[in-house]
C-alpha cells in the first residue's frame, strides 16, 4: 500500500468560540454551540476567582484573555456592561477574529462596539429574538437578527445559522431592528410588567386569548432586570412607542368612564 494511500486526509481546525458573559443566556448559547465548537467562557462577575481553567460540561471556564483570543468572540452581557467588557478583552484580540453581541437593542451597542473594539476586528450586531425561556423546546425556527457592522461576516453568519441551527435570521441595520423592537419588544414587557404586578392572575377560567397572554407574561417574568431597562430605555424608538400606548390607553379609560361608546340601544 502505498504512502499516499496509508495518509490520512488533514482535518480541517475547529472555529473556536471565547463566550464574555456566562449568565442565563451565556449558559443558552454554550449549549447549542459546545456540540460543534470548543467553547471558551469568561465571565465577568467571576473575575476575581483564582482557579485555573477547568472544563464544565463541554466549555472550558478560563480568563479573559483566553476567551478573548479565539476566531469569534461574543459579548453576552447588558449595554452598560459592555465597555468594560470590550476594555478588558481589547488587548487580547487576534487580527481577523470576529466579535458580535446579543444585546436587545441594536444601535447603542453598535456605537459602542464601532468606536472601542480595535479596526483590526470584524464587529456584528446580533439579536436573538429569544432566551432561556422562550427556547426551552429548541430554537428552530425562531428568529434572531444580523446586523453588519464591521467587515463583511453577517451575510456568511445568517446563512450559516439558518443552514445549521435552523433558525429565522434577518439582515438588518441597527436602526431598523430598534424601530420595530420599540414596538415588539417594548409593547410585550411594558404589559407584562404590569399584569405582573395585578398578581394572582386567572388560571382557571381563562379564554384562549387571556391564556396567550399569560404565556408571554411567563416568558419574560424571569428575564434580568437589566433586559427591561435595555428595551424601554436604551432603544432610541421606545419613548415614542410607550407615550402613545400610553396616551391611546388614557384616552380609551376616560371614554369609558363617560360612558361613550358604540354600545347599541
């Protein structure tokens, strides 16, 4: 048998994946990607811990300068929580590598990434339209969108998610994605926060409308309070969407106190 037949062929090397931010949507990534990546995790609330890097299930937990020196990097924690971030990964990222968010909103942190990640890096905006609780049945099928920001990666990123994840991703810029969360996103939390806070809702004799209801209440109830703070005040667009909502619902209020309608006699 001759040599070129005994070679076996060159395998080709894995991405590797360096997660900044380990919280509950961290954890989410990790477990859909450690399958196909080796994944490296910082996170920043555990900085101060001694211990050297250690693999838990399937992802090795190290320091930030080893997440950070990985092929694509991603940025799992809140908007005011990113300059940091960025400042303590900045020395260790290679030429080449891409870093992306998950933020739920897009044109803050694209300014902020734009302006403090090195131009040696591409950067891209990401939003996955879903979190832990939300994608407890598996994410085919939900959406996440993709936003270039830097470089030419997010048209290669969404069709890779697509192909391999399943998922819905939409191409869009920053300011497209926070018009419409303004009001996808905005209007959701806004009347979760306060059916939450009417407690003990109806369980029982429910209509199947109200049952939707309760479901989008319990998919966000858990959600850090900083996904709130980012949806209703960091998002450009929302303070138009929250007033009129808001002025539409009084002016309603007081119609009915007067007892004007389109009530038939």
């Amino acid at each position: 048998m001759s040599e070129r037949a005994t070679r076996r062929p060159r395998s080709t090397p894995r991405i590797k994946i360096g997660l900044i931010g380990y919280g509950a949507f961290g954890r989410l990534a990790a477990s859909h990607l450690a399958p196909l990546f080796p994944i490296f995790a910082y996170d920043p609330a555990c900085a101060t811990d001694p211990a050297p890097c250690r693999t838990v299930r399937g992802v090795t937990l190290c320091d930030a300068a080893t997440a950070a020196a990985c092929d694509l990097v991603i940025l799992a924690m809140p908007v005011p929580r990113l300059s940091a971030a960025i400042a303590a990964i900045r020395p260790h990222l290679r030429p080449g590598a891409t870093v992306l968010d998950v933020c739920s909103v897009k044109v803050a942190p694209a300014e902020i990434m734009r302006a403090e990640l090195p131009e040696h890096v591409d950067v891209i905006g990401t939003h996955p339209m879903f979190g832990p609780q939300s994608a407890r049945g598996g994410i085919k099928g939900l959406k996440i969108v993709i936003c270039p920001i830097r470089g030419s990666g997010a048209r290669p990123l969404a069709a890779y998610l697509r192909k391999n994840f399943g998922l819905n991703a939409i191409l869009a810029t920053p300011e497209e994605h926070d018009r419409e969360a303004a009001m996808v996103q905005g209007l959701t939390h806004l009347i979760a926060k306060v059916l939450v806070e009417m407690e003990p809702l109806p369980r029982n004799m429910t209509t199947a409308s109200f049952d939707l209801l309760l479901r989008a209440v319990d998919m966000v109830r858990h959600d850090a309070p900083e996904v709130f703070y980012a949806i209703e005040r960091m998002n450009p667009f929302a303070p138009d969407v929250r007033r009129r909502f808001f002025a539409l619902a009084a002016e309603l209020a007081e119609s009915l106190e007067r007892n004007n309608g389109p009530i038939s006699k």
